[in-house]
C-alpha cells in the first residue's frame, strides 16, 4: 500500500487498517526505525501519574477521611 507524508510531516493510516487495528484518534505509539530503515509503530498506554509532596499527601488523605467532594476513580485509586 503506498501512502505519502503530508507537508506537515504527518503520515496518514487509512481507515479501513485503523478500524481493523482498533486504533483511535489520540492513539499513542512508540515510533522505532530498525537496522535498514524500517519504521516500525509500537502502540503505548499512558497512565497519568500524580506525585505529591508528603503535605499534599496528608492533604489528599485528609479529602478522602472527610467524605465530602468527589474525586476522579483513577485518583481514589492511587
């Protein structure tokens, strides 16, 4: 399949492979060129990830204690 680099640089997968590889617009991929020049597409997860101070920590524990507010699940979880 020949397909071409726009001029911003961007490569365009057609639709019908993205559907079959379930890749979605925000998709995010490792991009690896292999020994020959090879260009090889990893798909990646990215997780958020919170770092707190040990104030902010207390804090954060002091907010779930009370019951009051809603926090996100993936930071109830942390």
């Amino acid at each position: 399949m020949l397909i071409q680099i726009d001029q911003r640089g961007s490569l365009n997968i057609p639709a019908k492979i993205r559907r079959s590889l379930g890749i979605e617009k925000g998709s995010n991929f490792e991009l690896e060129v292999a020994q020959g020049g090879d260009i090889i597409l990893h798909p990646v997860e990215i997780n958020r990830t919170v770092r707190l101070s040990s104030q902010g920590l207390n804090k954060l524990k002091e907010a779930r204690e009370s019951g009051r507010g809603i926090l996100p699940d993936w930071l109830k979880n942390e």
